[in-house]
C-alpha cells in the first residue's frame, strides 16, 4: 500500500532506532492515510487521505 496522501502529498519520513548503546538501526514513520471515496474532477474515485487533510475539510467525499 502506498503511504502517501493524494491531497497533500505528505510520504513517510525516515530514520534511526536508537537502542540503549546507541546503536542505529534504520526505521521509518508512516504517515496515518485511510483509503476514502473522495470527488476528483466530479468523479468518485477512492484515494488515500492523511487524516489531517480529512478532518480539515480539505476533501469533497463522495456518497
């Protein structure tokens, strides 16, 4: 599943666990997206959404 929300295009960032001696392991933060019935040029069709962009109104969902 692609973690990138189609409205704002916010993606995963990267980084590094950290355990007690400091060691680096690679890890990575996904973004929190739900896949929704949204209104792209007046047609329903189902995209990813980042939560914030749905709870700020930012998309048309459709019925």
């Amino acid at each position: 599943m692609s973690r990138i929300c189609a409205v704002c295009g916010k993606a995963p960032s990267f980084g590094n666990n950290r355990s007690h001696s400091m060691r680096a392991t690679p890890r990575r933060w996904n973004v929190n997206v739900h896949q929704v019935r949204i209104l792209i040029k007046g047609r329903p069709t189902r995209a990813y959404v980042c939560t914030k962009c749905l709870k700020a109104n930012k998309v048309l969902k459709a019925l």
